[in-house]
C-alpha cells in the first residue's frame, strides 16, 4: 500500500483495537495490585515489590519477545501475548498464597513485552514512513486512554464482585484483544516498500540477534541513549506528582484530581504531534516534548497548593502527550528490515531500563538529599534527553536511516 492510498481508518480497528483493550486490561488491574497483596496478608513494602513485577517481567522479555514474533510473526505473537497475560490474570485472582500471586503478576509483565513488540512491528511493517509517526502515536494514545478507563471499569466490577472483579475486568480485555487481533490482516513477509531506498540484499540476509545488536551499535550508543533518558523521565514523573502534593499537604482526593487532569492533557494531543513528526521531522517534537517536561519539573518544587501544582503537572501532562509514540517512532525509523524484531527487542530493552532506572534516581536522591532535589535531578535528565535527540535525531522528514 502507497503512501497515497494509505488510510489510518482502514486498520484502526485491527490495529488500535487490542491495544486500547491492553491498555483497559492493564488498567483495570494496576491500581488493585497493592491491595490484593495486602489482603493476602503481605507487608507494605512487599506490596510496593509487587507493583514493581510488571516492569520486571517486561524487563528480561523484550528478548525473548523478539525471538517469538520473528519465529510466530506479529498477528500470533500478540494473540498469544493477550491469552498470556490473561492467564496471568487468572492466576492473580485465584492465588491462595503471595508467591502464585507474583507469578501471575510476572506473567502480565512477559506478556506486555510481547505484546508491545508485536504490535510496534507490525504497524512499522504495515505502515508507509510517511504516515509512521502518526500510526505510533496514535497507538501509545489509544493505549493510555484503556489505562486511563480501566480504573473506572474495575470500580465497576469490585463494586458487584469484590476486589477479584478488577482482574475480571482484566481477563475479559485481555480476551477480547485476542479475538481482535486474530483479524488483523497478514503481512507480507517483510517487504521492503516502506522504507524507500532499503537494500534489497539485506532483507535476504539472515539477522540474529547478535548481528543485529553489532550492526546497530552506534545507533544504540546514540539515539538509544537518547530514549532511555526519555523513559527515565516519563516514568519518574508518575512519581513526582503524588509525592509532591502530600508534601505540601494536598488530600488524596485534590491529588486524584490533579493527576487525572494531568492524564487528561496527555491524551489530547498525540495525534497532532504524530502528524508534526511526519510533516516536519521527529526531531521537532522530541526536543520539545523533553524540554517541556524538564521546565515544567524544575517549576515543580516551587509549588506551594493545588493551583500552582496543577499548572506545573499540566505542563508535565502536556510534555508528555506530544511525546506520545516517539520512542517506538524512532525505534521503527532506525529498525533494519531485516531482522526488525531483533532490533525492536533491544531498543525495548533500553527504554525498560530507563524506566526502571528513572524512579530508582529520583528515589536514591530524595533518600540522600530531599525530594526536591531528586524532582530538579529529573528535571535535568529530561534536558539531557533533549540534547541527545537534537544532536542525534536528523532534522529532516526524511528516512533517518537513509
């Protein structure tokens, strides 16, 4: 399919469909996590472990993810992905004890690998660059706005079923995104028509995931870096909000609200930023998303009650919605033909470990000298970010790997 034939409408719902159900299924069951531990008769601090098996989980799977979408293909990888992690699910609702609990906690993580991996190749596979970065930003969007619903339909289900309605609500996303995945439309086997100027003689080169991580090295070193300062920063900044405002005395209530409209702003304005990065160059939202946020945390510590917190994490919010997709943008811009899954899988694997790294600095921080200092060190981190992907990211709509 052309560029100029090209619709978005024609695979929304194949495309955008399982990962808003993901989303919903992820959504449903995160804010549940902690109490289910403690029910279960599990510490505080083990609870907080809990919550953190998700990121683990995805953490150590992004390589095998790429193994098993490169074997099974895309479609079966995220079905398969979907049926995991519902099993996971089950697995949690059902758990007599902590330690069958963390596994189907793990499993939700495995499966979000998988699942992420798949879906970002085939739309890089099925998708014309031209109309890439709007395809992955509307696909991070679609999968914040099920996050952000999920909550409101486990509130549903505990209200009728108890706490086990959460992971329901979960299972039956899961399920659904399933079945609508196994519609989604086969590719051709990895034709190169939608990076212009590919050479023919690398698609029919065999790539494993060694070759592939020696080829890209510079790439990694480079532009990888740069998205791993952006994980870092965007998942801190979940943190930032909270702790902020019950350190200024903010009920939890006020915090809830300020939170969501944070969300609320995220998820408005991703499709415009997709439809920047095509027409002008990744470049002109990256930098700008990573400068934004990094304004808008160092304002932070100068907040003093709920107005002056909600401009600050409004601007947060908003940083973050023009960035939505741009990690995957560039991971599928950069991605060779060959052996693309390979290539995805590493560079998952670095935004992982900056979003794990991200919160473990502003904690190591705060611990050390105050919370407002490790906000500020985020904030830094965000203008670190910035320069990486200015000095890196060509400033053209052209092909970056040409």
């Amino acid at each position: 399919m052309t560029a100029d034939t090209f619709s978005l409408r024609k695979i929304a719902l194949p495309a955008f469909g399982p990962s808003f159900l993901f989303g919903l299924g992820e959504g449903a069951i995160l804010p549940v996590i902690a109490l289910t531990v403690r029910q279960l008769g599990g510490s505080v601090a083990l609870a907080a472990l809990m919550v953190t098996l998700i990121g683990i989980g995805s953490l150590v799977s992004n390589i095998p993810a790429s193994i098993i979408t490169t074997r099974y293909g895309e479609r079966w990888a995220i079905v398969g992905a979907a049926v995991w992690g519902a099993l996971g699910m089950v697995a949690c609702v059902l758990a007599p004890a902590l330690w069958l609990f963390g596994i189907g906690v793990f499993m939700v993580g495995m499966s979000a690998a998988v699942f992420g991996l798949a879906r970002q190749s085939y739309l890089t596979e099925a998708v014309p660059f031209h109309f890439r970065a709007r395809a992955l930003s509307t696909l991070g969007g679609v999968m914040r706005i099920g996050l952000f619903v999920g909550p409101f339909l486990a509130a549903g289900l505990i209200h009728w079923m108890g706490i086990g309605g959460a992971y329901w609500a979960g299972v039956g996303s899961l399920m659904v995104a399933a079945v609508v995945a196994m519609r989604m439309p086969d590719l051709p086997a990895h034709a190169p028509a939608n990076d212009e100027g590919t050479d023919l003689a690398s698609v029919r080169a065999p790539a494993t995931l060694l070759s592939v991580g020696t080829s890209h090295a510079k790439i990694f070193l480079t532009v990888g870096i740069g998205a791993l300062l952006v994980a870092a920063v965007r998942a801190s900044r979940q943190a930032v909000i909270p702790l902020w405002a019950e350190s200024i005395g903010l009920d939890a209530a006020t915090t809830s609200l300020i939170y969501g409209l944070a969300g609320g702003i995220d998820m408005l304005v991703f499709y415009p930023a997709g439809k920047v990065m095509d027409r002008k160059g990744r470049a002109w939202v990256a930098v700008p998303s990573m400068v934004v946020m990094g304004v808008a945390l160092l304002l932070t510590p100068f907040t003093h009650g709920a107005y002056t917190l909600l401009m600050a994490s409004l601007l947060i919010g908003f940083g973050n919605g023009i960035g939505s997709g741009m990690i995957m943008t560039l991971g599928a811009d950069y991605s060779p033909v060959a052996g693309r899954a390979h290539f995805l899988g590493l560079w998952r694997l670095m935004s992982d470990i900056g979003s794990t790294g991200g919160p473990a600095l502003l904690s190591a921080v705060t611990a050390l000298v105050s919370l407002a200092a490790g906000i500020w060190c985020t904030g830094l981190t965000a203008f670190a970010g910035a320069i990486v992907l200015w000095y890196w990211i060509p400033r053209t709509t052209r092909h970056p790997a040409r």
